[in-house]
C-alpha cells in the first residue's frame, strides 16, 4: 500500500513501471516505483482569489510535489506454521501410513515428531512438523528420486508452480486435513492406482518386485498431475503410443525407439504444433558426406531421381541432399511438429515390416509410428487444423503441406518398466536402455534434502537416420 503523510491530504497516484521492471507487477519482490502528487492544503485561497480574480490551476494549487514511494511485493508466506496437537497426530498418522504411497516412513522423523509432542505447543514442534510436512509435499508432488538418478530426464514438472509448498503448508493447518491436502498432489492416472494396489498385494518378503513397484509409482510423480484434455503418451520400452481424449485411450500405435546408447529416446514433455503431410528430408552430413550418398546421388542421377533425392553443391563445395515427398520417403507420409532441443519427433516410415519385431529399439531417437497417416490426419481434426475431408485430401496430394493445429496437444515420452498395457493389464516391460538401475538404487539410500529440480545430463541432438534398422 502506498503510505499517506497526513488522512486529510488528497493524493493522486500514477504508477510508472520503469523500463525493465514489468515483471514487478507480479509479486515477483521487485518494487514498483510510484509517484504520489500530494496536493497541499489550499490555505489563503479566498484571499489570494479575491486579489488576482480567476485563478490558474497553477494558482489554485502551489505546492504540487512529486514523491517516489517504494511499493513492497506482499511479504512470502511463512515456511513454518503453527501445529496443534491435533494436526500433529494427524501428520503422525500420515507418516505412518507413507508407504502404501511408495515412499518410506523411514524418511521422516517420525520419532522426533511424537516426542516433540510431549512440550506441545512450543517452536520446536512447529519447526519439525512444518520441515516434515514440506518433505512430504516434496516426494508426493515432485518424486523422491533425485535428478542424477533420472536418466536422460528432461520434463520439466509445472506442479511446483501450480502446487505451491507454503500454500499446501498453509491449506493443512488452517483446515486440518492434512491427509486431504497432500493425496490432492497425488497422480491421478489410473495406472498409479494400478500400482498402488499392485503394492498393496506384494508381500513384504517380495523387495525386488516391491521395489520395481516403488520405482515406476514415483516415474509418475515425475509428470505433471494434470496431463491435459487431450494428449499423446507413449512409453518407449513398451513400444505403443497412445491418443488420449478426455481420460479415455481412443488409439494405440506401436512404434520403434532409438537404439540404446546415444541414440536412445530421451524422457520429453513437449508440445505438438503441427501435422506435416508429404514430408521432405534433409539428409544430415553424417550420411550426406560420412557414409558418401552426397557423392553417389552427384553420380548418379537416374538412381537419384528414383530415390526422390535432390542434391545441391554450394561453392564451398560442400553438398546438401534433401529427399522429396513420396512413397519412398524416409520419413514416410507425415511427421508431427514437436520443436525442442533434442530434435525429437514422432514420424511415419517405409518401413514398416519393423513394427512386427519384438524388439524394436532401432531408431537414431525419433519415433516412428505404426499407421502414421491415420494418427496426423485424427491430430489435424483435433487440433482443428483442418476438416476430416480437407486433411485427407491434402494427405493423398502427395505435396508437401504443413497444418498448424489452433490446439496444440501435449505429448509425453516416458519410461516405466511397469504399468498397464494396451489390453489394460499391468505388465512388466524390459528395461531396454537400463534406467531402473540408479533409481532402485536410491530407494535404499536416505532420502537427499535440497534435491535439483532440473537435469544436468547432456543433451543428445539427435541426427535423424529414419533407415536406421532397416
């Protein structure tokens, strides 16, 4: 609030966001510089009208002075709330109960909170409970695995924005129902209840199965809760693809994944912008010079056109080779604009005898798909980039055509080695590229404080080969 000198004074106020600072506004902390104009009280105006008749404004009002006035950003919330006795058994209960959730009671101190109660209320406890509280919020919203365990991880989760700590913090003390405020961070996909039952009936003496359990219920809380109306999802070492609208699966495609090593698929969170029909390819250097088709397609153009090759010699003397829309495209009839940094997308294939393998990690990253066309053409109609009629004619014109979707959908490329298959039954998949490793590993260790939210692994572009495997 900006401060008056006097309740009697009139104040006019303008607020000026200097250049730069238009993030102030938001409550980010920066402050706002404001102008206040106090106008002085009128003394001897009836005298000083009565000597000079009409007066100007500047008459009337002699004094005017500007003032800069800082105006703070509401002051954060408390990361320390006051616990009754009450909330704190509730939060006890809740610790003890954790494990049904996937994480460990053996991560808090459960200990520490019950003896804190005796001296109740006092700071100590209100210290305790808010830390282990917080901790809570922080394994059931974000995952408890750290981000060194999350190979080729890259997602970045919104929930800790749209879930924030002190408001959940704030939200359990004041209502009481500490149970209701962290299961309302819970997965809500159906597959993480799957395994959350699947949990339930393992048997204590069962670790490796329970701790696969463990590892793939908190992959979940790795994305975001709310994955959106409408979206792709596929899981790589299952090899499928799914449409989702409004929670129901209405399509399944299986597809073929990168190769393990560093061709293999990263986990992405990315937006799909747009179908491409008839797609070109531009040929990476690594094939155009490294493997000699530049060379070949120069010296040999009847072969050339055939192949639906087109090579260009720049004076440098360094070639590019772009293959033209046709049946015998690398990249099939379609490919989905994904953009990111990875160069990751979703694309059709001539090849498609590959989709009967049972292994199909053979790409250079990308992901083919299984009736590719049906899946662009079904992505343009939802996206309302085009009518059924107007994306199946411009598919079989054989030109090269891009549609921007007004919607875009999200798509997920994740990894769970355990979760429910195409027929709806939970399954186990091979860990094909050796992830579960370092994250059953850190379910034996202690549970790591300050945790990084975002990964520091390499990214991989990928050079997209769409022959590879053939």
């Amino acid at each position: 609030m900006i401060a008056s000198t006097a309740m009697a004074q009139q104040v006019e106020a303008e607020a000026v966001l200097p250049i730069g600072a238009e993030a102030a506004s938001q409550g980010d902390g920066i402050p706002r510089v404001v102008r206040a104009r106090s106008i002085a009280s009128r003394q001897n105006t009836a005298q000083s009208s009565s000597q000079s008749g009409a007066q100007s404004v500047q008459d009337a009002f002699p004094d005017m002075i500007s003032k800069e006035v800082a105006q703070a950003a509401p002051a954060p919330k408390p990361t320390i709330q006051d616990w009754s006795l009450e909330n704190t058994q509730k939060l006890i209960a809740v610790i003890e109960g954790v494990d049904t959730e996937g994480l460990s009671s053996q991560d808090y101190d459960l200990q520490a909170l019950k003896t804190a109660m005796a001296s109740a209320p006092s700071p100590e406890l209100n210290a305790l409970a808010s830390k282990n509280f917080i901790w809570l919020v922080e394994d059931m919203r974000d995952g408890r695995t750290p981000m060194e365990a999350r190979k080729q991880w890259f997602v970045e989760d919104p929930d800790r924005s749209r879930y924030r700590t002190v408001d959940l913090l704030e939200k359990a003390v004041v209502t009481g129902n500490i149970a209701g405020t962290l299961q309302s961070i819970a997965p809500m996909h159906p597959d993480y209840a799957e395994l959350k039952t699947a949990l339930a009936a393992t048997p204590a003496a069962d670790t490796k199965k329970r701790k696969l359990i463990r590892a793939n219920m908190d992959r979940w809380r790795w994305l975001a809760r709310d994955l959106g109306s409408q979206y792709l999802m596929t899981n790589v070492p299952e090899y499928q693809l799914r449409l989702t609208v409004n929670d129901t699966i209405i399509k399944t495609y299986r597809t073929v994944v990168g190769k393990p090593g560093r061709t293999a698929t990263p986990q992405l969170a990315e937006m799909v912008s747009g179908v491409v029909f008839n797609p070109t390819w531009t040929v990476p250097q690594s094939i155009v010079k490294g493997e000699g088709l530049g060379a070949k397609v120069l010296n040999n153009p009847a072969w050339a056109k055939r192949a639906g090759y087109k090579a260009t010699k720049h004076a440098s003397g360094w070639v590019s080779v772009v293959q033209q829309p046709g049946p015998g495209n690398s990249l099939g009839r379609m490919k989905l604009e994904m953009p990111n940094k990875h160069a990751i997308f979703f694309h059709d294939t001539p090849s498609r005898h590959l989709f009967k393998n049972a292994n199909r990690a053979l790409s250079h990253g990308c992901i083919r798909t299984e009736r590719a066309l049906e899946l662009a053409i079904t992505m343009a109609i939802l996206g309302q980039g085009a009518s059924k009629d107007e994306a199946v004619k411009i598919a079989t014109s054989g030109k090269y055509t891009k549609v921007m979707i007004k919607k875009e959908m999200p798509a997920y490329i994740t990894y769970f080695t355990m979760a429910s298959d195409i027929e709806g039954n939970l399954s186990t998949f091979k860990d094909i590229y050796g992830r579960d490793a370092p994250v059953l590993a850190s379910l034996d260790k202690p549970r790591v404080q300050n945790r990084a939210t975002t990964s520091d692994e390499e990214v991989i572009v990928i050079e997209n080969n769409p022959l590879a495997g053939d």
